[in-house]
C-alpha cells in the first residue's frame, strides 16, 4: 500500500467581489493556509487567469513537481455542469456564460479539477468541517446576496437532474408570487436575501442604508424594521417549512452572510417549522447556525476531489485511522 499522507488539495471558492484559496491534507479535514484576492470587475478570462495565479502563489512548485496535489475543487456562483466542470452562468461574474473552467484549470496544472455550486460546495464543507458530520440528511440554506439550498442525503450532496437542486429562492409563496415575472431571482429571493434587504432599507431609511443596517435596527426596535423583517421571516419560515416536509432532515444549518444574523432569523423559522411543517418531522428536525460561516464554500471546495476520489475509485478504499493516516 502507497502512504498518501503528503497529498494535498486545493479549494478555490469564487465570488463576484472576492477568490478564497485555501490548500488542505488529502488524507484528513485539515486546511494548512489560505489566501484571499479581489475579484476582477473585468470578468471573463481575467478571473480564470486569477485562479491560476492565486494557486500557483498558494501551493508550493515542490508539491507540483512532486506530484503530491492531487485535486482542485472550485465553487461558484451559478449554474455548473458538475461532470464537465463547465460553468454554465454565473451572473455575478461578467461574462462568464459557457465556460470550460475544468478544463482550463486541468490542462495547467494536470490533475483533476471539480467544479460545483457555490451553495452545494457550503454544504459539502459544513459537512464535513462544520456541524453536519453526525447526520446523514442535511440541509444547507445559504442566504447572502440570494438564497439557495445545498442538498446531503444519506451523506452525498444530490445535485438534482440538471445541477439546480435546491434553488428556493424560485419558491413560490402565496398567490401574489404568481403574478410577477421572474427573471433572474423566484419570489422568496425578492423578499428574503441580501438583494431584497438592501433595497428595502434604502427605500424605508435612505440611500445609507442596507440589509445589514436593516438588522441591527430590528435588534434596537424600531417598529418599521420589526414590521418588515418579521413579515419577510414568515415567508423564509414558510420556504423551511415546506422542504423540511419534503426531505424529511435531521438538521437545517442556516449560513451565509445575510444568515449570519441567526439571533434573529432562527429563532423566527423555529416558530413557524414548529406550526406549519409535517408535526412529527417539525418536533425532531434541528435548526442551527454554520459553524464555518463564511469558509463554508471554500474548505467543502477543498474537499470536492477527496469526495470524488471516494465515489469514483471504487476499487480502492480510504480508511481514516485513529492515527490520521490514510493509505490507498
């Protein structure tokens, strides 16, 4: 047997104002250093380009020379062709329709490269990292800009037949969400997100305002930002409530920027689970904050090719010892 306990991968996760970095041991949930760059308001080439600069900064020539990295993972903001590792759209990044960044990034380092949602990267990594390592069924709701839901049944991330499982932002909650035209957010993304806030602080407080000002005037009590927030936390309460019944979960992690106001928003969805979900389910589902808040999508990147060295080599088995060797 081949001692691999000097493997190493690396896990980018892609955002459209920051790239994270981050190189961890192959054989243990382990990240060793990160970095973190401006994303290029250019778009396009530019931001592949960063990618590759910011892991040839971040992993030493000796560990390339020597072949010891062994898989990147990359997670981003759009729609992936998690087999190709095509990006299909990433709105927030300009120009990034149809992009074969898989293979770009393959072709310059020579290893395998995987490509996967930046929600369903969060929910691999608070899987594995974070919270949801004892529990088969999780479910990750990652609420910043948008709102989206990383899927764990019976421990694997379930990516849907078209890679977009999980995107209740696109749920619709009462008849006034059918008489609006969606096109690049679903009615729960309109009032519960980043996004949504942002706009509606403006409007209610002024220009200065943003979501994260609409919070912190919920926690002093003022009577508008109560008003509004708690009427938007029904209807995320409700969005809960409905998958809770579908995927029947052993925890709801909620992370994510916006989802870092927990103080508010879980007590809040525990209340209307409690009233609206299937009873038996609603009294034994738990609901908790992300213990890697927002490293989440970075280290569950990081861990994508171990995943997949896992369900492709069937072959071969890795064994996690006591002593935190791995050997193939």
């Amino acid at each position: 047997m081949k001692n691999v306990k000097n493997f190493y991968t690396v896990g980018i996760d892609v955002g459209g104002t920051k790239i994270s970095c981050c190189v961890g041991s192959f054989y243990n949930p382990e990240v060793l250093i990160e970095s973190y760059d401006v994303t290029s308001p250019v778009g396009g080439s530019k931001v592949v380009n960063q990618i590759i600069k910011n892991i040839q900064k971040l992993v030493p020539h000796t560990i390339i020379e020597k072949h010891q990295l062994k898989g990147i993972g990359i997670g981003i903001p759009g729609i992936v062709e998690s087999s190709s590792g095509e990006v299909v759209w990433a709105p927030n990044i300009k120009g990034w329709k149809n992009i074969p960044l898989g293979k770009i990034i393959s072709s310059k380092f020579g290893i395998p490269v995987y490509v996967e949602n930046d929600v369903d990267t969060a929910a691999v990594g608070e899987y594995y990292f974070g919270i949801g390592g004892g529990y088969k069924n999780m479910l990750f709701i990652a609420i910043g800009t948008g709102i989206g839901c990383g899927i764990i049944i019976d421990g694997k991330l379930y990516r849907g037949s078209h890679n977009v499982a999980g995107a209740i932002g696109w749920t619709i909650l009462g008849k006034e969400g059918m008489n609006c035209q969606y096109k690049t957010c679903g009615h729960l993304e309109e009032i519960f997100s980043g996004s949504a806030f942002d706009k509606l602080a403006k409007k209610l407080f002024g220009e200065e305002t943003n979501s994260a000002k609409l919070f912190e005037l919920y926690r002093k009590k003022n009577k508008k930002a109560i008003e509004v927030l708690d009427n938007a936390l029904l209807y995320l309460g409700m969005a809960i409530a409905n998958i809770i019944s579908f995927f029947d979960p052993e925890v709801v992690v909620i992370g994510g920027g916006v989802g870092e106001n927990t103080d508010i928003i879980i007590p809040k969805i525990k209340q209307v689970v409690k009233k609206y979900s299937q009873p038996y389910i609603a009294n034994k589902v738990k609901i908790l904050s992300s213990s890697l808040k927002n490293k989440a999508g970075l280290y569950g990147a990081m861990w994508l090719p171990v995943i997949n060295h896992i369900m492709k080599d069937k072959k071969e088995k890795i064994l996690y010892l006591s002593s935190s060797e791995v050997y193939v």
